[in-house]
C-alpha cells in the first residue's frame, strides 16, 4: 500500500467517525405526533404535525434538550383556524422548554406510571394530552396579519371561534425515529413537519410577526418569540 493510499484511508475512516458521532449527537431521541382536534359547526376539523425531541449529547454536557418542529395549524373553514404553539403559559411568563416534555409526561400520566426519557421512543399507542400539558392557543382572524392573533381558552374556545366551536382534545404519539438524517418519509421514517410558513407568511416576512402575535394575544413577547410557532 502506497503513502497516499494509507493516509487517504486514515481519512475516509476519520471522516466516518467524525459524521457518525454527529449522528450521535444531533439524532432525535424521539418523535413524536401531536394532535389537535376541535369539533365545529361542520364537524370535527383536526391538525397534527411530527415533532422531534433531541437530548443533550454533546460531551461537556452543556446544552439542554431540544425540540425540532413546527406549531399545528388545524384549518376550521370558514375562514377559522386554530393554532397549537410550541410555548406554554406558565403564570407570568411563556415557558419554551415544556413542549419537549409533552410525550414525556402524556405517557406517564395515560399509563399511570413513569416514563423514562431513554425508553421513550419504545411508548406505543396515543394518549390525552391535558391540563397543564396544552399548549398556548391562539387563532388569527387573518392568518396573514399576526396583528390578529388571539388567546384561546382550551375549555372555552367558543368565546373567540364562535358558537359550536370547541376543542375537542389533543392527543401524542410517539412514532419512530426512521433513518434519520434520511427520515423522508415511508420506509426511512416520518420526518419533522415542516410547512408553517406557508400558512402564517409573516414568520418569513421581515418584521417580527411572531412577536407582534403573541402581544396581540396579549403574551408577553421576548427574544424567543419565533420559537413559540417554529424550531429549527
């Protein structure tokens, strides 16, 4: 074996050593889905989207646990929709982390027993989430405008979507992790959902739309106003 040869396979082995600790670090320790669904007028409209959670592997343990995902936009017609953030109301503040938790302490409430994080993405069948697990509602009178925004009560929600409107339930389920980072769906796994933008432009527009939505809804709006509708 040639000087070069040796050295390019000392490489190629570093390279795969290198890439396959990222997959390491940055693989969801589980996903899961997040349904939304709200009886209408019309019958029971739902949503759902595919969320990631990401633990802390990084060496020096100096992050924290992470979400990859978007809010769910379940269209009511009528020109209605309700929106399921990614941030929680807690007392005088939005919190951004509890989202990451939600499967996590669905299952352990369902099944009356605790869930460990590491045997997560082994959890089976759907479960209610409720109470202090809801996240933040809101609805736009125009999706376009976040001007429009406003707070849903999960057992109220009639006071702002109308009469015949109410939410009907909200649910998780953990699904699998798929080949990831080549989870593009079928086989290889559902991917993270992906697609808010196009149902509430302004995230994209310059501005901070999604500041100016959560004082709308009358929330107090931070630096990590975006989180509360996308994560990368």
């Amino acid at each position: 074996m040639s000087f070069i040869s040796k050295w390019a396979g000392l490489l190629g082995l570093l390279a795969v050593l290198v890439i396959g600790d990222q997959i390491r670090i940055h693989r969801p320790g589980h996903k899961y889905r997040l349904t939304v669904e709200v009886t209408t007028p019309d019958g029971i409209k739902s949503g759902s989207g595919i969320l990631a959670v990401v633990p802390d592997r990084n060496y020096n343990r100096g992050g924290r646990t992470t979400m990859r995902g978007e809010a769910v936009f379940v269209d009511l017609g009528q020109g209605k929709n309700l929106v399921a953030s990614l941030a929680h109301w807690q007392g005088a503040r939005l919190d951004f982390d509890d989202i990451n938790y939600v499967a996590l302490r669905a299952y352990g409430a369902g099944r009356g027993n605790r869930v460990s994080f590491n045997d997560m993405h082994r959890q089976t069948g759907v479960v209610p989430v409720q109470a202090d697990l809801v996240p933040v509602l809101l609805s736009f009178g125009d999706p376009n405008d976040p001007a429009t925004a406003r707070l849903v009560a999960a057992d109220h929600a009639e006071a702002v979507l109308g009469e015949g409107y109410a939410i009907r339930g909200l649910s998780a389920e953990v699904v699998p992790n798929g080949f990831w980072p080549i989870d593009f769906g079928g086989m290889l796994g559902e991917p993270v959902t992906r697609g808010i933008d196009a149902k509430l432009p302004w995230l994209t527009a310059r501005g901070d739309g999604a500041a100016t939505a959560l004082k709308a809804a009358g929330l107090p709006a931070g630096g990590e106003a975006r989180a509360a509708f996308a994560r990368k």
